[in-house]
C-alpha cells in the first residue's frame, strides 16, 4: 500500500482570524503538527518492528534482533505538508525533515486546502490512498485505512466514510468529546440528502457496525482510494475552489467530496469505529461549559 497525504498548514504571529489555524500559538501549533506527521508515521508507516532480543552491540547494526510487524503498515508513506510564502512553522517543529515534504503552493492562505487537492490531482496512479489532514489532527489507530478499504469493499466506491473527531481532558467530567456532532438537514441540502440510504450496516469482528449519512459532513479531512480519487479528479467541479460550504477551510475539506460521493460516518453507538483527535481543544472545556 502507498498513501498520500497531504496537510494545509499556516501561521501568521498576528493572528487575525477565528480558525485554530489562524491562531498565535506557534508553540501550540507547531507541536500539533508535529503530533499529526509522527502520528502517520507510527500508524501507517513501514518503520515500524518488534524487538526478538537484545545482543552485544555490532558496529554499524545496533544490538537488537528485529522482526518486521504490522503488515497493515503501507510500503510507502509521503506527506507533503503545503504552506504559502514564510507563514508557516516548519523550522519550528519537532520532526526530523525527512518524515515530511515541505510544498510551497501559490495560493491565498485561506485556500491553501484547494492547493492540496491539486497535489493530490498531480500524483494521480501512483498512490493506493489519497489523503487530506486538517495540521492539528491525530491518528492512532493503524488499521484505520485498512477499515477505509473494508467499508468501500463492502459497500461501494460510490461512498466514503469520514472518522468521528473528538477531543479529551483528563480535568473535565467528560474524558472524551466528540465535536462534529449533527446539524440541522437544511444546512447542506443544497448539496447531499442524507435521507438516500439513510444507514449501511455490516458484522465486523463478529460485531454489528451501523453507518449513518450524517447532516454535518465535514471533520478536516478525507480519505479516497485511488479510484475515488480518479473519479474526483475528472468532476468538472475539481479544483472551482468553491468556498461555500460554511467557509473556505471547511470547503476544502468537505465541499468537494460530500458532492461527489455519499458520506457516512458510524453511527453515535460506534462512533470509535473511526475516529481522529483533535489536538486543539476548542470545545470540551472552553466552549462546552455545562457540567
């Protein structure tokens, strides 16, 4: 397996804006980033082992016995993460250089999320998986591509499953927020009915799992196969950079695909099946105030 990701990223010191990416926190920020590519790596990368046993040092090989693990783990694994000018933190992160592709794009910094698409355009039939990952975003579930390829296996190309985002606390009454919850149909009517097809269902792990259309579709990020990522790429809406889906960071990551494909996520009782945390806590402890 060979994935694609890519990851808009932008800082301007000034802030400015009302997005977690327009904020002044570089420290916050940088380490956030740097969080979501060492995430990928250790999820889905292929440098990853099990340590057989320890022996006395040989020059040049180390002291241990390794074994090859997680076949899940892609053969490859390249992350570009796409900034404009010098409004960004690269030299600010905590990663070594080679676990990313650093990709000036020219773009309004606000739509740095369509540049990305065109990356992903760009490499077209060399990749199994096309990604998009909003750059405060963690994955730590390694077989969450490999539930990506049951769903469309199962169910069809036609249709793309998006992770639940969540937040967590350690000081709060709830542990554990998940974000995107739903909201009113009205709202994205004018681009999917989530009443078509409703709900999918299929054992999994001898376990029931229940899919839902769900009215709010967006959660920083997509994941396509190649061919859905094909199928994408020839709309004659690819790439029109159309910002009117609650706004140009939430069109990119939501607009394009909620008109091109049936979105689902799991239903609320499996809402872990897929899932992603959100690294800036906006929600479970600032803006929910209610326990």
């Amino acid at each position: 397996m060979k994935v694609l990701v890519t990851i808009p990223h932008f800082h301007n010191p000034k802030g400015g804006g009302a997005y977690g990416s327009t904020g002044t926190e570089s420290a916050r920020r940088a380490e956030a980033l740097s969080r979501s590519i060492v995430g990928l790596h250790q999820s889905f990368g292929p440098r990853q082992a099990f340590l057989y046993c320890l022996h006395e040092p040989v020059p040049g090989r180390g002291n241990g016995r390794l074994l090859k693990v997680n076949e899940q783990a892609a053969n490859a694994l390249d992350i570009a993460v796409c900034t404009v000018g010098d409004s960004h933190l690269i030299d600010n992160l905590s990663v070594p250089r080679e676990l990313f592709h650093h990709q000036t794009v020219k773009s309004d910094p606000m739509m740095i999320g369509f540049a990305c698409q065109q990356v992903l355009k760009a490499h077209l039939g060399k990749y199994d998986f096309y990604c998009y990952l909003e750059d405060d975003l963690l994955i730590q579930d390694p077989f969450f591509l490999r539930k990506l390829e049951w769903f469309t296996r199962t169910f069809g190309d036609e249709v793309v499953l998006l992770p639940h985002r969540y937040e967590t606390s350690s000081k709060e009454v709830l542990h554990k927020l998940y974000i995107d919850g739903p909201v009113r149909p009205d709202f994205t009517a004018r681009w999917q009915d989530v009443n078509d097809r409703l709900a999918l269902d299929a054992d999994f792990l001898g376990s029931r799992i229940a899919f839902e259309r769900w009215s709010n579709p967006h959660s920083g990020c997509f994941f396509l196969s190649a061919s859905q990522m094909a199928r994408w790429a020839e709309s004659p809406t690819f790439g029109d950079g159309d910002c009117s889906f609650a706004g140009p960071l939430e069109s990119a990551a939501s607009l394009g695909v909620m008109t091109n494909f049936r979105i689902y996520k799991p239903a609320a009782p499996h809402a872990g099946f897929l899932e992603l945390r959100h690294l800036h806590n906006r929600y479970l402890g600032v803006a929910l105030k209610t326990f």
